[in-house]
C-alpha cells in the first residue's frame, strides 16, 4: 500500500531529498514550506503535493490540516534553521529574548505543533522523524538548545505513541554541504575545519541524511524509537 509522507520544509536541502527520495520509492508525498516557490519547484519536478505553511504559527497549521489527508503514515519534521545565525549578539535583553525564542520557535516548538496537530491522523505502522543537529551536543546558543530540547522532547513522545504502533526519532545530522543552512554564510576556513573534525574525510550530502530519515520510516525500523541516530561522519577528531 501506498504511504502518504508529509516532509515539513521540504521544498529545499535535506527536506528536499527526502521528499524525492520517497516520491522515487512510490510513496505520495506533501512537502511544506513559507516560501512558495522552491515548493512549486519541487512539485513540478518529482509529482510531490505542495502546501504553503509556517510550522511556528498554530494558526497556519489549523488551515494545513484542512489540507491534509485524514491518513499520515510518516511526518518528517524537519523545518528549521539556525535564526540567530548572522546576529551580531543582542544589544539588550529584549532582542535576546526575541533571538532565542525565534530559534526555539524555529527548531523545538515548530516540531511539537505540527505533531500535535497532525497526531490524529497518524496511522498505526507509521513514524516521526525530526531532524536535530550536532549543534544539540557541541553547543551553539539557543540553536543548540532548541535541537537539544526536540530529542528530549522526542522521549515523551516515543512513549506516547510507541502504544499505537508509531516510532518517534531523531536524526542528527553534522556538517551537511550544498544546502541553504550555510550556503553563503561560512567562510572556506570553517568548512575546511569542519570537514577535517570527520573521520570519513567529507561533509555530509542532503541524500546521506534522507537514507537514514528513510531507513527510520521503514517496518524495518519498527523496535527503534526515542533514540537520536548521528549521521556527521564521525565529526569527533580534535586533531
Ligand atoms: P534549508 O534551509 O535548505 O532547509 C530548511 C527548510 O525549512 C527550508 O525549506 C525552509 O523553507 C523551511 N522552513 C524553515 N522554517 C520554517 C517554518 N517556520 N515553517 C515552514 N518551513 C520552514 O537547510 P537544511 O536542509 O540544511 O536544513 C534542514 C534541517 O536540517 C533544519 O532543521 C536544520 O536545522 C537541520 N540541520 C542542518 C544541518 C546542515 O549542516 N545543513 C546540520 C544539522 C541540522 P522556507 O524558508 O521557505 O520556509
């Protein structure tokens, strides 16, 4: 039988792969994002449904699930990006505030609306994949901390719907090349560091972290869930 997959930011980088990954394993995928364009792209491209949506906004979310279908077999949750990435520092506590709630908003609260929201509808069999960040064990601000607080968030939820027959995992990935995250954003002496921090020598690709979101949401997968899979290339070299 055919899946339905929703991809949450799916219109570009690791999202992106996913959504064409499945697409290209026959499954019927909705991918979603605020920009419409990359979207449409997409879906003119690989047959994937397209849907407008900002996973922070619950408001958004109540309009996508009158979109949706009543079945969802895996909810990828992977909308998110490091917001305070070009911020000098805030000046005062309110820009503070507003930077680190954005992150948190952006990487922690986005996942939880968009499973609670859609927790109806998730068939027994199924899965949710979020994807975290090695930033949530090596430190990076708020960023850090929201991707840090969506695995442990994840063990509740493993535990609340383990009963019905649905895993709930994290992929973590490390440095992930070609994708908007950094593009234009780390200069060549940064990727150069992070590459050399690998074991295997090469930043990750968008499809190396797809494989695994993919692995997750197999029946292979099934005694699998509340844990948190590393895919950074054994990014643990200090020297
Ligand atoms: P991208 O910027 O290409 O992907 C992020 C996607 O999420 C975009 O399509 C963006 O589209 C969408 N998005 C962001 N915020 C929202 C929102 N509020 N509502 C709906 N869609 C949203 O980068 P990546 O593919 O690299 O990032 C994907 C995930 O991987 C992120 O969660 C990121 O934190 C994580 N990650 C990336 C790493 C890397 O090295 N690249 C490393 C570790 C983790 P739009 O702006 O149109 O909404």
């Amino acid at each position: 039988m055919t899946r339905t997959i929703v991809v949450t930011g799916g219109g570009t980088g690791i999202g992106r792969a996913a959504a064409q990954l499945f697409a290209e394993q026959g499954e019927t995928v909705i991918v979603t994002g605020r920009r419409p364009r990359p979207l449409h792209e997409l879906a003119a491209e690989s047959g994937v449904r397209a849907l407008v949506c900002d996973h922070t906004d619950p408001r958004a979310l109540t309009t996508l699930l009158s979109e949706l279908p009543d079945r969802i077999d895996v909810l990828v949750n992977n909308a998110g990006g490091n917001t305070d990435f070009d911020s000098d520092g805030a000046t005062d506590l309110a820009a503070y505030a507003r930077d680190f709630r954005a992150n948190l908003d952006a990487n922690l609260v986005s996942a939880a609306l968009t499973t609670k929201a859609l927790d109806d509808r998730l068939a027994p069999g199924g899965a949710v994949v979020h994807i975290g960040s090695i930033a949530a064990d090596q430190g990076a601000g708020s960023y850090g901390a929201a991707k840090a607080g969506l695995a442990a968030w994840n063990l509740d939820l493993a535990c609340e719907l383990g009963p019905r027959g649905i895993t709930a995992n994290v992929v973590s990935p490390g440095y992930i090349a070609d994708t908007e995250f950094f593009r234009d954003r780390l200069p060549d002496t940064r990727r150069t560091d992070l590459v050399s921090a690998t074991a295997t020598g090469r930043a990750g690709a968008p499809a190396d972290i797809a494989t695994t979101v993919a692995f997750l949401a197999s029946p292979g997968a099934r005694h699998i869930t509340g844990q948190v899979l590393h895919v950074n290339g054994g990014a643990y070299r200090t020297r």
